[in-house]
C-alpha cells in the first residue's frame, strides 16, 4: 500500500496534464464571432500596411535598393 502512495504522484501528473490540454483545446473554438475585436484590429492594420506599401517602394527606388 505504502508503494502505490509513492507511485500515485508521478500517475496524477501525466493525467491532470492530459486533461488540462484536452479541456483547453475544447474551449478554444466557443465564444469567437467572426467580426470580433481582434478581426477588426486585424482589418485596420492590413489596410494600414497597404497603405504604407507604396511609401517603402519609393524609398527603395530613390535609395537604389531592391528589399524583397
């Protein structure tokens, strides 16, 4: 009996990990909507990128330098 009190810790730790991973992983697709604050944040920052695009090609044709 005292053995298996010795070996029960190294079992609950693989096990209680195990289920962590598989609880996060359940809840990681609820509660999202498509038009959330982070696709809107990401929208206005791919539209800032574009934006800006045009600025850095013209820096690199007056500074002689092909960045790509």
């Amino acid at each position: 009996m005292q053995q298996f009190l010795y070996i029960l810790p190294a079992l609950i730790c693989p096990v209680g990990m195990g289920l962590m991973m598989w609880f996060m992983m359940r809840g990681r697709g609820r509660g999202k909507t498509a038009d959330g604050p982070e696709e809107q944040e990401l929208a206005r920052l791919r539209a800032e990128v574009a934006a800006l695009r045009p600025h850095a090609t013209a820096f690199d044709e007056r500074r002689g330098t092909d960045v790509r």
